[in-house]
C-alpha cells in the first residue's frame, strides 16, 4: 500500500516551492482501448500517481497552495454499483476522503460546474500530465471561460518542480525500488537456469513473467527484451521469438515494476552456459567498464563524467582487440566508438523506466546527490557484416546494467543480487 503521509509531504513540499496564487491540476493518464471493448491494463499518470495515489482514470486533482498544508481537491468518478460488479474498484468520493486524503471530493461530472470555484481571478493554472486530450478539453473550456489559460511557461516550472521532487527518492521510495530489483535480480537468475538451446526466446521470457509476478509485482517497467544472438545487436528488440542456438549469447532486458517503481536489468550469457573466448574478452571489456562506473559513483559526481569514463574505457578496449585503429584521444573526439557502443551509460529511474529530472542544470552537467536512483549499462553490439570486423567477433551483442543509489559516500547497487562475473554465470548455468 502506498505510503500515506508521505503523499501528504509530497504535496507540501511542492506546494511550499511554488507562488501561493498558483493552483496546480493534475490530470490522469487516458485509458487505451485495444480492440472493441478491450483495454490494455491501466497504468496511472506517474506525476498525477507521485502527488495522488489514486489509480483510477478519469479523474482531475487540484492542488492549492492557499493554507499551511495546501488543499487536494479530487474530481474522480462517481462510486457506481454496475461499474463495481463488472469491473471491480470503484472508489468514489467517500473513499477518495478516506483513502486517499482529499480534502474535497466531487464527481467528475461536476469539474465545469464547481472548477470555476477554486479560481479566484488572480490565480493562475497550470497542467500537468497532459496526455488525456477529453480532460484537458473540458478543463480548457472552463479556464477558457474564466479567462485563465494555462501557460506554457509556468508548466514548465511546476512540472520542473515536481521532477525535482521525483529525483530524489525518499526512504519509502528506496525501498519500492529495492524490491523491484530484488525481483527482476532472482528472475534473471532463473532465466539463466532455465535458458538452454533448442528453447525459444518467449520462454525465457515467460520465466521471467512467472518470477515477476510470484514475488509481488503487477507488471513490467517496460517491455522485456531477450534477445539472441544477432538480436542482441537490436538495442529495442522484443520479437522475443527466435530459437535459441548453441554458441550464441543471449541477452536479456528486462525489469518488474513493484508499487509502481521500475527496475532495469540486463545480463548477458551464452544460451550453453559456456562464454566462447571472443564472447568472454568482449564482455569483460563491458563489464570492466560497469564497474568502474560504478566505483565512481558518490555526490558530487558530474553526470557526463560517468559517460566519459565508460566511452574511454570501452575504446581502449576494442583499440587492443584491433576493433577499433587510431589514437584513442581522436577516437573519442571522432565518436568512432559509436560503431559499438551507441547508447548513454545511464538514466534516472523511478517511478518511470526513463524517470523524470534533468540531467542539467543552468546549462552545466549536474553533480549526482544522495538518494538519485540510476542505471549503469555500457554495452558493445558487434552485428554481423560490421565493415573491417573479422566473422568471429559477429552477433556478439553484450550490455550489463543494475540499478544504482547514490549514497553519502559510494552507491548501493540495488540488482546486485544477479550475477555478472563470468565464472559465477557459468557455474550457476551448469549446476543442476
Ligand atoms: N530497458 C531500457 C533501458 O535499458 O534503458
Ligand atoms: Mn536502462
Ligand atoms: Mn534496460
């Protein structure tokens, strides 16, 4: 269950960073439809989620800075005995008071005619979470009326607002996030005990599936990649159909979300439990530069200075294979490197997969803080017919990635639990 005085502090905070004439509206994400009267399962707004709690769609929040604590206003669906029976959770205004701590509860249908209350004429309005064009119309309309348009720039700032807030996670937070690596660290333990050739990717897939949801999590943070041999080259592959081969690496993205927090791990191993030489020489070039990343870790940290490093060291690693020729310096200034490795090293993770917080501030590279929550995953892709690229280093498609805390002095690595040094893959492979 979500933690309910810290919603109560998320609120405050943001409320106290903000001009006490502003009221925040926070809209719900829209519900897709998948065919007919299908729809895909509902994943709430993160934004609206961090601030509310509240799950359901259709629903506006307001927040307003006018007394110590602020006010949380709800406009949600009526409570509906027909939407109960067929649908199950139907909150209600009661529920929302006493669940979910509004402080005033109304039915949606009532936003045109009570909205225009909360606007005094010196208040400004502003969105966020704008993905449901029906509401953002309605609330349009009324603002419209009342001459308040929401302004872009103001958004800008309240949503840049609450980012900040979502950036550093709170304790609660940390431990959402902890369990949801915890979980996708054991699924990707039993996917290498389980990965075999003559298996399909789909199968792996459904191991991971199965471990995510016997251990608490609802759902994926984002759609998982397990990828085989030449499809360890797709960075965005999720076919997940192909059969899996001897001598092939597999490579495999994937992460639970628990309370609505991701997680984001890949490991790489051979479908045979056996690192061929070249997939090994390649992979500890990959995870040399994982862990010095992550030994570099602590406050004050400059964000690009992670990315350098990794650029660095997976060059001077492929300039000793002969995969890359030339000076390192001018490798790096050139981005040859990109031939292989063409991704960042890291993201923000939160509530989202890709979290909100920007990686500047004023212009410059920010430096990391205690509680900022990231991942780490430098990677190497040889796809097969790589120009100057001898066949034996083909389809070799190696990323290792785990999640991250910045702590007082160092980082905690939440998906620790899942194995990456080559001889404890091979022997948790081949141990019956
Ligand atoms: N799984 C998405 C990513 O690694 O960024
Ligand atoms: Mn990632
Ligand atoms: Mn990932």
């Amino acid at each position: 269950m979500f933690n309910f005085s810290e919603l109560k502090k998320r609120r405050r905070q943001l409320m106290a960073a903000i001009d006490k004439d502003v009221v925040i509206i926070l809209i719900s994400a829209p519900e897709s439809l998948r065919n007919g009267d299908v729809h895909y399962p509902y994943r709430q707004d993160s934004d609206f989620y961090y601030l509310t709690a509240f799950p359901e769609s259709n629903a506006v929040a307001l927040l307003l800075p006018d007394s110590k604590d602020g006010k949380f206003i709800l406009f949600s669906r009526p409570y509906d005995v027909i939407e109960s029976i067929w649908n199950g959770q139907s909150i209600g205004q009661e529920n929302a008071k006493k669940i979910y701590g509004a402080d005033e509860a109304y039915a949606i249908d009532q936003l045109e005619a009570r909205l225009p209350d909360f606007l005094t004429t010196k208040v400004r309005c502003y969105y966020l979470g704008s993905q449901n064009q029906v509401l953002i119309k309605r609330l349009n309309e009324v603002l419209g009326r009342a001459s308040q348009l929401a302004c872009q720039e103001g958004l800008v700032e309240i949503t840049q607002a609450v980012h900040e807030l979502r950036l550093r996670k709170s304790p609660y937070e940390l431990d959402c996030l902890r369990k949801a690596a915890r979980i996708s660290a054991q699924a990707h333990i039993k996917a290498m005990q389980a990965c075999r050739p003559g298996r399909y990717e789909y199968q792996i897939e459904a191991e991971l599936l199965y471990e995510f949801y016997q251990n608490g999590s609802r759902a994926v943070a984002y759609p998982n990649i397990v990828a085989s041999g030449s499809n360890a080259c797709i960075l965005h592959y999720t076919d997940n159909s192909a059969l899996l081969k001897s001598g092939d690496l597999l490579l495999i993205d994937a992460g639970c979300e628990y309370q609505s927090y991701a997680s984001d791990i890949t490991r790489s191993f051979p479908v045979n439990g056996r690192f061929s030489p070249e997939q090994k020489i390649i992979y500890e070039i990959v995870l040399k530069a994982q862990q010095a990343l992550i030994a570099a870790i602590k406050p004050g940290v400059l964000w690009d200075s992670l990315q350098a490093r990794c650029v660095r060291i997976i060059t001077e690693g492929l300039l000793d294979l002969g995969l890359l020729k030339g000076e390192p310096e001018s490798l790096i200034e050139n981005k040859s490197y990109k031939k292989f490795y063409m991704h960042g090293c890291s993201h923000w993770l939160g509530l989202d997969v890709h979290d909100v917080g920007c990686y500047k501030l004023n212009k410059k590279w920010r430096p990391l803080e205690a509680n900022m929550v990231f991942t780490v995953e430098p990677g190497i892709y040889i796809a097969a017919q790589t120009e100057g690229v001898d066949e034996k280093w083909w389809n070799i498609g190696v990323r290792i990635e785990d999640d991250v805390c910045v702590m007082k002095d160092g980082c905690e690595v939440l998906s620790q639990d899942a194995p990456k040094k080559i001889s404890d893959i091979e022997s948790l492979m081949n141990s019956s």
